[in-house]
C-alpha cells in the first residue's frame, strides 16, 4: 500500500448523522463504488462527552426499570463485541470514544481488571460522540471485528498519543496486522452505523451523554473510574 487514495465520506441525515467530510485512507486497489465512509456527528456532543469530567469523575445512578426493560440491547446484542469471559459472573459495560482523554485515562485500571479477575465478562459499547474522526475509529474497531482483531485494535487505539485522525487509524490498523484493504471494505458495511446509532440511542435511554460511561449490576457510572472504585463495584455486583 503505497500511496492513497481518496474516500468521498457521505453521510446520511437520520437524527444525529451530520455534514459530509472528505478523509484519505489507504485503499489501493479498493473500488470507488466501495471508496465510501459514512460517518456519523452527533451536534454539540463534544461539549456533552466532556462536561463533568473532571474533579471526582463519578456519579452513580440506579437505573432500574431501564436496565431491566433494555436488558437484551445492553448485554446480549450479538453487534457487539464481548472481551474477558464470555461467562463470567459479573459483566462490565462500557460506552466510550477513542477521541475520549477520560477514556484512555480509564484503559489501565480495566485492563488491570482484566488481567487479574478472570471471571469479568466485559462488553465494548463503541460510542463516538466528538466528532467525524471518533466516527472513523469506531467503525474501523467494528470492521477488525470481522477479522478476529477487535480487542487488539481496541487496546491499540487507546494507546494511541495525541489527536486521533484518519492516518492514526489506519497506522494503527496496519500495526496490528489487520487487512486494510478488507477493513474499508467492512467500515462500509451498514450493519456497522447500525451498530453505533443504536449504542448512542442506548446510551441516551440510560442518561449516559458523556463518555466514559459504564454499567456494572444495578448502576450506572460515569468518568474515568479508578481502580478502586471499580473493584468495589464488581464486589457488589457479586454479592447482589
């Protein structure tokens, strides 16, 4: 892949799809009919994905009927992708935007959860509210899905330094060894904006408006939770 080539971005007016971008990726050989990214901008989300997230970064909300009415959408939708054991006792849900600072500030203490609570199920709501690029990033986390790399370029792109654009994403796709050609091919697909539409709307009926956002038994919790915090939440989550 040694050159690039334009993709023409459209973007379909449906409730919260905005304005057209143009964006290159590197798509040798792609046909032009296939040389399309819709992306998805929700108006003013970036102010909303950021406000109250600084200071304690926590609230902590019963979310009752809505949990137990939406049960299926939040922890058995079969668009989205389940890390961790897909068994396990206690399952974290997370809603967030790989643009998000508060995210990759949170990205350890999962990661640490993870690695040493072998009986968390945890489910990836991507939810890219600040802006065209989040859009781009979300898609393409969905698209190396249908490859078997999801998680891989999920902790890759929280890794990620600095602002995130398309080269950042495509860097980051070839980093893990992902297809690029067969990815653009995937970000297209319409199952996938599917997918995002319905976790933002999701996330909205769970007054979740600000990324990170996660679900953990019973409560609805919001900012870059420490590890503590966490910890204690899964505790009661048992219990329960």
């Amino acid at each position: 892949m040694s050159h690039r080539a334009p993709l023409l971005v459209s973007a379909l007016v449906c409730g919260f799809i905005g304005v057209m971008q143009p964006l290159l990726i590197r798509a040798a050989q792609i046909p032009a009919e296939q040389r399309h990214v819709i992306l998805m901008q929700i108006p003013d989300a970036s102010t909303k994905a950021l406000r109250g997230a600084k200071g304690e970064l926590y609230r902590q909300a019963d979310a009752g009927d809505v949990l137990r009415d939406r049960q299926s959408e939040i922890f058995d939708d079969p668009a989205t992708p389940v890390g961790g054991n897909p068994h396990g006792d206690v399952t974290i849900v997370e809603f967030f935007d790989y643009r998000c600072p508060y995210c990759k500030q949170v990205q350890p203490a999962l990661q640490a959860l993870l690695d040493q609570d072998h009986e968390l199920r945890f489910i990836y709501k991507e939810m890219p509210v600040l802006g065209p690029a989040s859009v781009l990033a979300a898609r393409a986390a969905l698209a190396a899905q249908r490859q078997g790399k999801y998680e891989t370029f999920h902790a890759a792109m929280m890794g990620t330094k600095g602002q995130i654009s398309e080269d950042t994403v495509d860097k980051t796709a070839v980093s893990v060894g992902l297809d690029v050609s067969w990815l653009i091919q995937d970000m297209a697909a319409p199952e996938i904006l599917q997918a995002l539409r319905a976790n933002v709307a999701l996330a909205h009926a769970l007054n979740i408006h600000g990324t990170p956002g996660f679900i953990i038994g019973n409560h609805i919790l919001a900012g870059a939770l420490d590890l503590d915090i966490l910890k204690n939440m899964i505790a009661a989550a048992r219990k329960s």
